[in-house]
C-alpha cells in the first residue's frame, strides 16, 4: 500500500498556532503625524521633470508596498507643458485635485478637462493619462492602494465601476465652500468658524456621500482667529494645505505649522485640532479612509 509523506514545503508545514494572548495586543508599529515638506520641495523645484512624486511613509508604517497612511497613497502628479504622465495604479479609484496649471486627463472612455483648483476622479483598474496645457501642472492624487496591497487583490473593473468618473469645477467648488461658510457664520457666538462640505454623487450618497467606496474627501474652512473643537476618529486622515497664513494644527500635542500644498498626516484615533491665527480665511483638503469605518460602523468620532 502506497503511503503519502508530508512535504518539507507543504501546507502543514507553513501551518502554525499563535497563542490568544499575543493575538490582542497591538501587533502593527505605532505611527506619528507629519509633514510631507521636503516631497513639496521636491514637486514643486522649478527644474522637477514630468513625473510622480509619492508621500512614501512605508518606514513608519512597516509595509512592504509604498503607503502615506495604512489605507492611503497620496502623491504629487508634476506635468511640464505639453507633456504626458502616465499612471496605471492598483486602486479602486483615484482623486485628484489641481493644484497648478491645465489639461486634460484620460481614464478608459472618460476624461476630463481641468484646471487650477477643479477635483476630480476615476475609477481604478485602468491606466490614466494626464496632458498639460500651455504651463506645467501640478496634480495632488490620494488612492486606496494600501488597502488593495494589504488584501492582495486587484481591481476588477467590472467590481471598480461602482464609482462613476466625476468632475468638480473650481467655480462650484468656491460657491459650496461659501455657502458653508456663510450657513457657520450664521451660528455667530455658537460657531468655530469652521465650515466644510463632502464632495459626493447621485450615487455616492448611497455610501455615506463619499466620492470612492473606501475614501472621504471634503474641503474644508477656518475663519481667522479661530480653531476647531479638539476631536479625534478612527479614520486616518491627510490634509493638504491650500491657503492659510499663521495657522498650524495640533495633534496628539505635537503642533505642526501649516505650508502651503504640504500635506499633514493625522494617525487614527489621536486627538487633534486645526488653529487659524491669521487674518484671512483658511483652507485645506482633507481626504480619509472614512469609508471603511463608515461600512463597519466603527468611526469613533468624538470631541476632548
């Protein structure tokens, strides 16, 4: 009778047991905020060839795959006049916001003219394409890719369509965030001068007005002389400095002075606030990995 003999690689000998212990105790390093400064520097050096510029925080977060935040990869998109970035990224989508110059983007059939100022955003699971116009550009882009590397899966573009291609010009986008403004100003003595909207879809409503299933991105403003209720979430969250004089934000009572197109990464579930001590109105973009805790039910928001 023939007998089988257990293979030296085989199933069983990768097979191990963990005791239960070991199992609840934080096992992933602890990570601190930060400022992406010298990517800044690097995307926007006047000589910078076409070319990405990534927030690698892979390090400090111990991955084996290019990550700014556990779920999140932002990066800089440099594009010199006339020329083309190509982009073929493991994400469920990707966001852009136009933070310099014009043109055109491409995803599959879809595509998108922009300029200074306008959001946009594309389904994963195809290569993107971004042309320049008459000036360089910069594209400031945060995606899922993390998330899609840690689960070991791609995007099926059948699956990936569940977020429609969607364009946000910089004119509505300056009356929305107006309105919001004007809706917190409005509360006077009861207010912190801070107003925001989420950008969203007809369909995105449907997941907690998200633009991607797994991603948040809103915009965000801070009256001069005011700063936000100190609050925490579980949600990572990236904020990239559009405009703002005097103002820094305080995170798990480390302070961190705001530049402008810099990105500050705010870990999970630490207590934090965004301070304006200028004279003029703040903004900032915020994107998160929202969507996960949102699905889960696991925000966690709450104020100090």
């Amino acid at each position: 009778m023939q007998t089988s003999r257990r293979q030296p690689d085989g199933p069983a000998a990768r097979a191990r047991f963990v005791n239960r212990d070991g199992y609840y105790v934080q096992g992933q390093p602890p990570y601190a905020a930060r400022a992406f400064v010298e990517e800044r520097d690097a995307a926007l050096a006047p000589y910078a060839p076409t070319g990405f510029v990534l927030l690698d925080n892979r390090q400090a977060l111990g991955t084996e795959w290019p990550a700014t935040t556990p779920l999140m990869l932002a990066r800089y998109a440099r594009v010199r006049r006339g020329e083309w970035l190509r982009g073929s990224f493991r994400a469920s989508g990707e966001i852009y916001h136009v933070l310099a110059g014009s043109g055109t983007s491409r995803n599959g059939p879809c595509q998108v003219d922009w300029r200074a100022g306008d959001v946009f955003c594309f389904d994963g699971g195809e290569e993107t394409v971004h042309l320049a116009g008459h000036e360089d550009a910069l594209l400031w882009s945060v995606t899922d890719e993390p998330l899609l590397s840690f689960l070991g899966l791609a995007p099926a573009r059948a699956f990936a369509r569940a977020a429609a291609p969607l364009h946000f010009g910089a004119g509505p986008i300056a009356e929305a965030l107006a309105a919001a403004q004007h809706k917190e100003d409005a509360k006077g003595d009861a207010s912190n001068g801070n107003a925001a909207f989420i950008f969203s879809s007809e369909d995105g409503t449907a997941r907690r007005c998200l633009p991607l299933p797994s991603l948040m991105l809103a915009l965000n403003s801070l009256a001069p002389g005011k700063a936000q209720r100190p609050h925490r979430h579980n949600a990572a969250a990236l904020t990239l400095v559009l405009d703002g004089e005097r103002c820094h934000s305080v995170i798990d009572g480390v302070r961190h002075e705001w530049e402008p197109h810099t990105a500050i990464i705010t870990p999970a579930g630490q207590m934090h606030t965004h301070c304006n001590e200028g004279e003029r109105l703040a903004r900032v973009l915020i994107a998160q990995d929202s969507g996960m805790h949102y699905y889960l039910r696991s925000s966690g928001f709450s104020y100090d």
